[in-house]
C-alpha cells in the first residue's frame, strides 16, 4: 500500500475495519461452527448421522440460491455495504432465538430445538450467501489490488488466531459441570451471535464510494442471461467452476469428523473446542501460506494448495479410523480441514477478482454460487453412506476423488489477469 496514487479513498480505515469484520465473523462462527460444533450438537441430542447431512446439506442449498438476486442488486446499486450490512443482521439475529431455544426446550422438546436450528440455519446461510457476492465485491473497490492477497491473508490469520481462543472457551463452557448440558450449549449460541453482531459494527466503518450502475433496478433474468453468455464466452470461468465443483464435493464427509471422532474416541466430548482450535490453526496456517501464493504466484496456486491439503486430509481420518491409535490422527485431520475452510473460498474468490473486470465481478461471483448449487445434496448423501458403509471407505472415496479435483486445479497454472471489458 505504498502507492498513495493508486490507492482508493479511505484505504486504511477500510482494510482496518474489513480485517475488524474478518476477525470478530470468526470469533463468532466459532460458537456456531457448522463442522464442528453444530453436528456435534446434533449428535449428541439426536444421534441421528441422517439429521448432520440434512443441515449441511440446508446449508449447501441456501448458501447457493440468493446469490443471483445479489448479483443483481449490486449491479443497480452504487454501493455494496448496505446489502452487505443488512443482509448480516436478518441472518444473525436468528442465533439469540436458537439460544433461548436450547436453553428452554433441549432436554423436553427436541424437534422444536430442531426446527428452530433449521430455521436459523437457513437463515444464517441465506445471508452467507448474499455475502459471497457483495462481500468480496465490496473487497475489490475499497482495497488496493497489490494489497489483496495479502489483505485476505492477514485477515484469515488473525480471525484465525481469535477463533483459536474462541475454542479453547468452547471446551471450558462445555466442561462446565455446575451449569446443565442445554445451558452449556445455550450459553455457546449465545456468545457466536454476540460476536457476529459485533462483526456488522466492524462493517459500518467502512466508506464505500459509489461507483456507476449497470443498470437501473435489480432484473434477475437479465443477470442469469449474463451468467449463460459469460460462461460461453469465458473458459478460465467454466474451468474454475469445474474445480471448485470437483474439490466441493469430498468436503461434503468434513461434517462427518466429528461424528466419526465421537464413535471411535474415549472422551472426545470434551474436545469439541480442540478441535475447533486445531481448525483455527490450521486457518491461520493457510492464511499465511495463500496469501503469499495469491500475492507472489497466483491465485490458482492457492487453490491447488487447498485441493492438495484436502486430499491429505480425508487421507489421514482414513488411515485414523482404521488405527488402534485414531486420536492424534484425527488432530491432524483437524488441522488440515482448517487449512481448507481458510484456503479455499477466498483463494476462488480471488481469482475470479482477478480474471474479471470491474462491471463484471458480481455476475461471475454470482455464477460461482449458482453453479455451486448441483453439490447440495452432497452432505444428505454422505449421511446416507455413513448410516450404511463403513465410515472409513466413504472417507477414503472422498479422498481419491480429491485428487481428481487436484489435476483439475493443475489446469489453473494459465490464470489470466483480469480484462478489460470488450467494446
């Protein structure tokens, strides 16, 4: 950022408050992480693997379906952050009624707490999904393109080193023996939507300047005519989605770590927070790496890194579940599923930031999402496979087709940089 000339307006407070949003959104998550805490919590009070593949695979779908509409609005809008803004409160503020819930009807009714978790996971995600678009489009007008890979790198490690310390309260809450198994969990929803709503006030210091319109309200079929002619026009575009199709679909069994770690592991209930710490870890790990390679190599680059350490991962929870000795493996696995969450969407992001110009990034965002949408099903049939195959060989499918997904990203190594609009 030492180019004042080029930077845009604003440019600290803007990474300062957009790093602020990134830190205190992973603190929260933390509370209400969906690989994590949330199948461990439905696990615990269901037992049911089918219901850990049912919310995944809710939240696979509505993460998808609104990021057309958003697309669309930001095209008739001149700003980002207000749909940004108001997007992340209709989605968080669910959480506090999820918590009331818990703590009032965990123990006598069950399917309450589980339709009100749908709801306000649906919800959540809905709002996630609007994000992916106007987030990273917000992103790409207020930070300096040469800072940009290192923007999401220290964004990743430090949300990642507050998330870490969020685990470690995640197993001292859920070690609380003087308060009740629903209040412990009550307690942990709780603090996640506390820290989430703290992340919006981080968003409000950004100042965002108005850019031209494309066009003059929201039309959602005219931006999906522009997904379909965009997607014949550009192969750097079909082959990124491909990938991120390929790689998308063995990280369905990752909500499955836990579940299988709580079958196999004396005591595991008492490391849902390690596990959330070796994931932050890993997180921060990625950050560093990926934000070098996007910077110093390529955004593609960050993405084969990502496929390459996601194949390791299902790797080592196989070879973990078949050993006398599962816990240091799945430690690492952890770990390594850290380093994909925190890899993997930005590094796509990324590249599709650069590839596309200005006018266009909503719209190829948008199509990421939408296309993205065939994997929903994914986690609802990883539990159907984990209900009646050895949970090993699903781990181990997963990663063989991993590394079918790490040849695909080899194909990136031609990345362009982003284009001028055609005329």
């Amino acid at each position: 950022m030492s180019d004042n000339t080029t930077r845009p307006p604003h440019a600290t407070r803007n990474v300062l408050a957009l790093i602020g949003d990134f830190i205190f959104f992973s603190i929260g998550f933390a509370f209400y992480d969906p690989l994590v805490v949330v199948p461990a919590f439905v696990s615990e009070f269901t037992g049911s693997q089918l219901l850990v593949g049912l919310f995944s695979t809710l939240r696979a779908l509505v993460i998808t379906v609104p990021q057309i509409w958003a697309a669309s609005v930001l095209e008739a809008r001149p700003r980002a952050k207000p749909l940004l803004v108001w997007s992340s409160v209709g989605g968080r503020l669910p959480i506090l009624l999820l918590s009331f819930a818990v703590f009032l009807w965990a123990e006598t009714q069950m399917w309450l707490v589980m339709v009100i978790l749908a709801l306000s996971a649906m919800l959540f995600f809905t709002s996630e999904g609007l994000n992916g678009v106007s987030w990273p489009a917000l992103v790409a007008k207020v930070v300096p393109e040469e800072f940009r890979g290192r923007f999401f790198g220290l964004g990743q490690f430090f949300s990642s080193l507050g998330a870490a310390a969020a685990g470690y309260v995640v197993n001292r809450i859920l070690d609380l023996q003087s308060l009740e198994r629903a209040s412990r969990w009550s307690l942990l929803f709780l603090l996640g939507f506390v820290w989430l709503m703290i992340s919006v006030g981080s968003m409000l210091f950004v100042r965002e300047k108005p850019a031209a319109r494309v066009s003059e309200r929201p039309d959602v079929r005219q931006s999906l005519r522009k997904v379909w002619a965009y997607l014949r026009e550009d192969r750097w575009l079909r082959r990124v989605i491909v990938v991120q199709l390929v790689i998308a679909t063995p990280a369905a069994t990752f909500a499955f770590f836990v579940v299988r770690a709580r079958q196999i592991i004396p005591d595991v209930s008492t490391m849902i927070g390690t596990f959330v710490i070796l994931q932050s870890v890993g997180s921060a790990v990625a950050a560093l790496v990926g934000g070098m390679l996007v910077d110093r190599v390529g955004s593609w680059a960050a993405i084969r890194a990502a496929a390459g350490v996601e194949a390791l991962a299902l790797l080592v929870v196989t070879v973990g579940g078949l050993s006398a000795v599962p816990l240091p493996f799945y430690l690492v696995a952890f770990f390594l599923m850290g380093f994909v969450n925190g890899a993997s969407w930005w590094s796509f992001s990324a590249y599709l930031l650069d590839m596309a110009p200005e006018e266009r990034r909503p719209i190829y965002l948008a199509t990421s999402g939408i296309l993205a949408s065939v994997t929903v099903l994914n986690p609802l049939i990883a539990g159907a496979l984990f209900e009646t195959l050895p949970p090993e060989l699903v781990f181990g499918a997963a990663s063989a087709l991993t590394v079918v997904g790490l040849a695909l990203a080899w194909t990136l190594r031609q990345g362009v940089p982003a284009r001028k609009p055609a005329h």
